[in-house]
C-alpha cells in the first residue's frame, strides 16, 4: 500500500501535477499584471471548456459549487415565479430547496433514485401546472450517478419557453457539454469535480437570454451574487485592466486558467481539446463499470445513464456500509452512500479529471475496492477484475 491514500471520491478529486504547483505560489494581488492576464484569459477559456459562445457571460466567484446555485436562481427567479427541477437526487432537492427560499414555487418531476428522466416525462410535467419561467437540470446528480440527458431535456424546457439552469458541479469538465448548442441558460459547476482544482470557485457561464431575465427581475439577487455587479468586473479583467469588487480569489484564479488550458490541450491522437476529455471520461467510465461488473457488483443507476465521471455501486448482500473504511485501508478513498433513502445500501468511487490520464490509478482503485470486498467476508476475484478494466481500456 502506498503512503499517501488516493482520493477517488466525487470531488474533491485529485488535482495534476501543473495544477499543484500553480496553487503553490506566493498569494498574488488581484491587480498586479500577472494575475490581472490569468484571469482575463481564464475567462475566455471557460467560454471554450463549455461550448458557450463569445456573447456567453463566465462567472468565477470564490465558493462552492453550492454557491454558484444560488447564484444561479437568485438571478433568473423571482418570488412567485414558477419553476420545474427535474429531480434525481440530492442535489436536485437542493436546487428545490434554493427556489423555495427565494420565493419561487418549484415543482419536481422526480425519479426514483438510480433512474433517469427523459424529455417525454419532463414535457407531461411542464403541462401539468402553470408554466415555468425555467427549468432545472442535475447533469449528474453525485448522490445516485444518475446522467440525465441535457440537449433533450432543454429542448423540451425551451418548448414550453422556460430558461434551462444546468447543475454541472459533477459533470462539466467530464460529460459531454456544448452549452451554446444545447440552449442551455446558466451552466454552472464547482472548481473541486472534472475541472480539476482544489475547492473554492463557484463558476457558471450564463446566455443573453439568461441575463435579460436578470434584468427583468422585480427584486434583485443579495448583493455578492448579483451578476449585473460582477459582469463589468469580468469584462474588466478580460479587457486586461485591474478591477475590484470583492477581492477574487487569486490563488486559485491562476490555477484555474492552468486546469482549462490542460483541458483543452487535451490530445489522445485521434481527437483534441473537449472531444479528448470527454472520449477520455467515457473511455475510462466504460473501463471501470467493466470491473465493478467483473467484481460481481452492481450499479445503483438505470442502464444507459450510468456517469462517466462516478460510479454509485451496491453493496452486495451481506457487505456492509463500512466497506469505503476497509476500502481506505488498502489505500483509496471512496464515498459512501448520500441519497437519504437509500444512504446504507451504496457507495460511490469518483473517476473524472485528472486521474483518467492515469490508467494505472484506477486499475488501483478497481483492486483496492476487491480487496476491501474480500475484507469484509466477500470474496472477489480481484485478478479478473484487473483483466476486465485493462481489456477495456485496450478496446
Ligand atoms: N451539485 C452537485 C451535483 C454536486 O455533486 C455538489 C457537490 N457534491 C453540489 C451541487 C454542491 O457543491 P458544493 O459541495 O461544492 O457546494
């Protein structure tokens, strides 16, 4: 067992080489040259990370993915409002949870936990009761694994005339996202999932259609959220000049434009940029659903909306909920279960980011999960199971 665990949890997650060593840096002001260029650059770069296009407004904020929701509802709801969340798990009650605070009257069409929604289902919702002005996605949701699919999910959304608010926190970065062409509204993630950065930014990037209903809203978001006082901010920075309206956070910013470049560096030979990363997640994904399969093991999701960027696994009969415990001991952290109703019965391994460069760490991870089986009275046959990841990844 190596000294240092592995975390393959869904995020944080471990962060590259490059990426360390840019959060390894004496704190910058957040007016000198050097950050004032990262920043800028970082923003045009997540433009490209979400297939939005030069008429999309980025937004970095310092704060968790949480954050980035409710800044996403604060600027497009208004009390009164209507709102339909298409609800596979946790997070999308959160999101529910969001709107109802801010006045709005959110609806969920909801799916058992591990089952997906689709377009048929979300279009009988949005006739079901009054029109909403938007509707909100889990693009996966981490506590059941669950991908939804975005494109016809929004185009239903669009039909009806409502605004789509993707929650990509376990997504963008891993999952397929071309935000422009799907008409999605706000794309929102956190810096610690696929983007591949240690906790801390709070980042969407939002339409023109998005930004009109920001500036239709009767009663404007609080203050730190509100994206009509950050928008110049922004534009500033692009521009290359210094701004100031609460001090960004400059560690992380600099890290940020080196974890999209990465991103869009992205070259496996047959394809570059975006199309790597994400062929890359699915490769992977595929790789270690292959060996969870090879171990015995089943999945929590529905065939077919399995994410790429985490597993939500079932523990065998007779295995307990402490198998992510035994599990760490052989040297890879793993979640346990998340969604309330089902918590005891799952467990969750993350596989998106940097660790899909690395082959070797989830063959790693496949074998600590075996072993930590075999722990718990178990047996597995762990050898197979490296057989069956590694077939896939040559297939
Ligand atoms: N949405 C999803 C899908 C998430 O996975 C998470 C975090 N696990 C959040 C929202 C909330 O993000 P944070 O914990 O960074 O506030």
């Amino acid at each position: 067992m190596s000294a240092t665990p592995l975390l393959m949890v869904p995020g944080p997650i471990e962060v590259s080489p490059a990426v360390l060593a840019a959060t390894s840096i004496a704190p910058p002001s957040h007016v000198s040259a050097a950050f004032i260029e990262r920043f800028g650059s970082a923003l045009g770069r997540m433009r490209a990370v979400w297939g939005a296009d030069a008429a999309h407004q980025p937004m970095v904020l310092a704060g968790s993915g949480t954050l980035a929701m409710e800044q996403a509802i604060a600027n497009v709801v208004d009390p009164g409002d209507a709102v339909v969340v298409v609800n596979t798990g946790y997070f999308s009650d959160r999101i529910a949870e969001i709107v109802t605070r801010r006045g709005g009257r959110a609806r969920s069409v909801r799916a058992e936990p591990g089952a997906a929604i689709g377009a048929d289902a979300l279009r009988a919702e949005l006739q079901a009761g009054p029109p909403p002005s938007v509707v909100c996605l889990t693009h996966v949701d981490t506590s059941t694994g669950v991908r939804v699919d975005v494109p016809s999910l929004a185009a239903a959304a669009k039909e009806a005339g409502a605004l789509v608010v993707v929650d990509g926190v376990c997504a963008t970065g891993g999952e397929r996202l071309d935000m422009a062409a799907w008409g999605v509204d706000v794309a929102l993630t956190a810096s610690q999932k696929a983007i591949g950065l240690p906790v801390g930014l709070a980042l969407s990037v939002v339409s023109p259609a998005a930004w009109r209903a920001r500036e239709r809203l009767r009663m404007p978001p609080a203050l730190y959220l509100d994206w009509m006082v950050w928008q110049p901010i922004f534009e500033a920075y692009e521009a290359g000049r210094p701004s100031y309206f609460a001090t960004p956070a400059t560690t992380l910013i600099p890290a940020l434009d080196v974890a999209l470049g990465e991103l869009l560096d992205a070259d496996d030979g047959a394809s570059r940029g975006m199309e790597a990363v994400f062929t890359r997640h699915e490769r992977m994904g595929a790789a270690m659903r292959a060996g969870w399969a090879a171990l015995g093991l089943d999945l929590l999701p529905e065939a077919g909306a399995e994410a790429n960027t985490l597993s939500a696994i079932r523990l065998p009969e007779g295995v307990g909920p402490d198998l992510p415990a035994r599990i760490g001991k052989r040297g890879v952290i793993v979640a346990g279960g998340l969604h309330p109703s089902i918590r005891h019965t799952y467990f969750r391994v993350g596989h998106m980011g940097w660790v899909t460069t690395q082959p070797e760490l989830l063959l790693r991870t496949v074998e600590a999960v075996g072993a930590g089986l075999t722990d718990a009275g178990h047996p597995v046959d762990v050898g197979f199971a490296a057989i069956a990841v590694e077939a896939a990844l040559d297939g």
